[in-house]
C-alpha cells in the first residue's frame, strides 16, 4: 500500500533533519554526569564484562578513556564469572595489555555473596577494577593524578579465620505466580522450588525440589472455551567427586513427572565420569569436556504410548562434549551430545549446539547459534495423538524425527572510539535511549 505523500514529505524532512544534525554535530551540549572529555595522556581501556553495570563503572572509573572496540585500546579488561559454592559469583579479571603493554597482564578475583546488593557489587568491581589499573596508569603522566590511601584496621578489626556454622550448606527457596489476560483469553502460571546445597573444592552436592502448574483459557470462535492444564513437578541431586585437576566421578538421580511428555513418573539413577583437557582452574575462560554417564531409568505413563506401553525400564548411555571459550576474541560455546538404549541401539538420540560472538575486525561483530538434533527415542509419545487444540497450545510433545533452530546477525559500530560519558536522561520515559522521534509505517 503506498504511503500518502504528505506523510512521506514530511517523514523525508525529518530523516534529513536528523543526518544534518548527525553530521554537524550539536553545539553548546555539555559532558554528561560529570564525566570529563578524552584526555590524550590517560591509557585506553576496553571493558569486556556483558554482566558489568558498565554505566556506572564508566561514572566511577574517570582517570581512563573509555572506547568502543579493543582495536583501539591499551588495556582489555575481560571479566568473567562462575558460581560459587553459596551461591555467590565469583568475577575474574583479566588485564590484557595491548600496544606499549603489550608484556603486562594482571589477573584479580573479586568474590560477591549473594546477599550483595548490585550496588555492593558494583562498587566492589569498581574498586577492584581502579587497583588493577593502578600498574598500568603508573606509567603515564597520569600517575601524579592518583594517590594510594591505606585505610588500616585496628587489631581488634582485623581479619580473623572464618567459622561456618552451616559447614558450607546453602538452601534456597523461591515461589512465583503471573497472570495476564485479555477479553478472549486468559493465563496463569505457578512455581515453586527449593534447593540444598554444598560445594568445596572437594566436593559438589547439589539437590533440587521443584514444581510448576500453568492454566491458559481461549474463547473459541464459535462461542466454546477451551482450557488447557500443564503440569510439570521434578526433584533431582548431583553428586561429584573431584578426583585431579582433570578427572571428575560422579552420579546423578532425578524424579519427574509432565503432562507435556505424558510420564506420569519417571526416574532416572545414572554414574557419570568427566575429563577435561584444560584445569578446572580455568573454567571462566575456556573447558574442553567428555562426559560419559550410564544408567538406569523407570517410566509410568499417564496414557498408553504407541509401543503398547503403560510402564517400562530401560538401561542407557549418554556420552557428552562441551567446549567453552572466553577470548578477548569474542565466545565460542558448542556441545555435542548423543544417547541411546542399551538393548536397542536402534533408540537413539543426537544433538549438536553451538553459539558464537566475534569481533572480526574494528567495529565489526558476528553472533550466531544454532543447534540440530536427530530424535529416535520418543517412547513416551501417548498412542492416541494429539488433538488440534493440544497441538495449537503446544500441550503435547508431537513425533519427530528431527529438530532444529538456527539465529544470526552482525552489528557494525563507527565514528568516535570513546566512550566516556554517561547521561541517564530520559532514559525511563519509554522513548528509548537514542531518542525521542520515531518513525512507523505499518500496513
């Protein structure tokens, strides 16, 4: 349909306002939030954190120039994060020196409880960050600038050896709800879990308790409603041994029950053994994995399945791959993954994932995930099918042989490689952060 042709001129005038603008710039507009303007005697730094409150860390950390790409830095920071026993996140910095500190590489640990607020974890990152950067500004004019303040501790405040009273045991529990609607349909949607667990570097126990009902009502054409009920309830505990940097055992039982898979009941109880071929040590920037478990699983159905089946128990294995890379590259992330029936290879299943970030040159960045799986296992498929409404709502696993999804896209960034200033204004009044004028055609 063509667009009216007053609303063309005018949206042809608005676009040309806004490249003049672009290009000459804005005069008279001042530094946000107190931020100061690139100074060129301060180092430049690229951080590279996706969990970083980076707003706030570049209103914090003022005695850099901040940039847009690691081409353009001398210092790229890359922070990573992995789990912690109590539940906490453990943050590694990796200081990576580029162009005139090209020798120099720092590496810090920051550890977050997780009864810290964001803000205590921000200003702790922050903090830690300005210490790591301390090395690398002393050898600038900048170095003049900083001063070093050592806030000692009285004897009495000094650090003493910690005592666990709950030996490393952490529990959690959670309840949630939602519901939304409209004058035709309506949903809602209940969960709950609770969880124990104990983690050193050991040993790891984790258990997990957790169930989830979820209601959705249509009103159908003709005048009828139609409601659809899930249900979905699960408990499942781990257990490994860490055996040398390399080598893990361990064992895994699980419980569940879903109406989407028609299993009434079903457990599983399978050992597992894992080699890496990195350290654990490393695991934030990069894990090479082989897991192989064997085990046992018991099946009740809550229909007859198109085997004849009410009850079953099967034996079975699974062998797993897992590669994990953190670079200052960009992240790649891939699994390989396959299983079958041990008294009927003819059951199986195959699957294969992978996920990718990278900066390919200044600028320029690639990101793409996909993932296939080839599905001869299905034995809970219940043998009188699905009907329309269950295959609409997606209440029922349907029979497959296959599977497969796939996403991409790039993003080019250029014009000014700094990155300094902060200004929160308008940012929670709906209209985005670029600004406030919007163009919209539909049809």
């Amino acid at each position: 349909m063509a667009m009216p042709a007053g609303l063309r001129q005018a949206a042809i005038g608005l676009v040309v306002g806004v490249v003049v603008l672009s290009l000459t710039g804005l005069p008279g507009v001042a530094m946000g939030q107190g931020q100061e303007a690139p100074r060129a005697d301060a180092i430049r730094l690229f951080l590279d954190c996706s969990w970083c409150d980076t707003t706030f860390l570049r209103s914090d950390i003022t005695f850099v120039n901040h940039v847009r790409d690691p081409k353009d830095a001398d210092v790229h920071l890359m922070v990573t994060t992995r789990d912690t026993g109590g539940g906490g996140t453990e943050y590694t910095l990796e200081f990576i020196g580029l162009k005139a500190f090209a020798d120099t590489a720092t590496r810090l640990r920051y550890f977050a409880k997780e009864s810290d607020s964001s803000d205590v974890t921000r200003r702790g990152l922050s903090q830690l960050i300005k210490l790591g950067l301390a090395r690398y500004v002393a050898a600038t004019p900048l170095a003049s600038e900083l001063k070093i303040v050592h806030e000692r501790k009285s004897a009495a405040g000094a650090a003493a050896p910690a005592r666990d009273p709950w030996n490393y045991w952490v529990y959690r529990a959670s309840f949630s709800t939602y519901q939304s609607g409209e004058r035709s349909q309506s949903s809602g949607s209940t969960s709950a879990s609770i969880s124990a667990n104990r983690v050193t570097e050991a040993w790891k126990f984790t258990s997990r308790v957790s169930g989830s009902y979820g209601q959705s009502t249509y009103e159908l054409g003709d005048g009828e409603q139609y409601v659809s009920i899930t249900r979905n309830y699960s408990a499942s505990t781990l257990l490994v041994k860490a055996l040398s940097p390399h080598w893990s055992f361990g064992g895994h039982v699980s419980a569940t029950s879903s109406t989407y898979r028609n299993q009434d009941f079903a457990m599983r109880a399978a050992p597992a053994i894992e080699y890496n071929i990195y350290p654990y040590s490393e695991s934030t920037r990069r894990q090479l994995t082989f897991n192989y478990t064997v085990g046992v699983s018991h099946f009740n159905y809550d229909q007859e399945t198109i085997f004849d089946r009410m009850a079953e128990t099967r034996l079975d294995q699974a062998f797993n791959v897992y590669l994990d890379l953190r670079q200052p590259w960009g992240t790649s992330n891939t699994s390989f993954r396959f299983t079958h029936l041990l008294d009927d290879l003819g059951k199986n299943s195959t699957s294969v994932d992978h996920w990718m970030n990278v900066r390919l040159f200044k600028g320029f960045s690639f990101n793409a995930g996909g993932g296939v799986s080839r599905i001869h296992d299905q034995l809970y498929l219940p043998k009188r099918g699905a009907s329309d409404e269950e295959i609409l709502v997606r209440r029922r696993q349907l029979a497959t042989s296959y599977s497969y999804f796939f996403m991409g896209g790039f993003s080019y960034t250029f014009g000014s490689i700094y990155n300094n200033v902060v200004n929160s204004r308008f940012d929670g009044s709906g209209l985005g952060s670029v600004g406030g004028t919007t163009i919209s055609i539909s049809y």
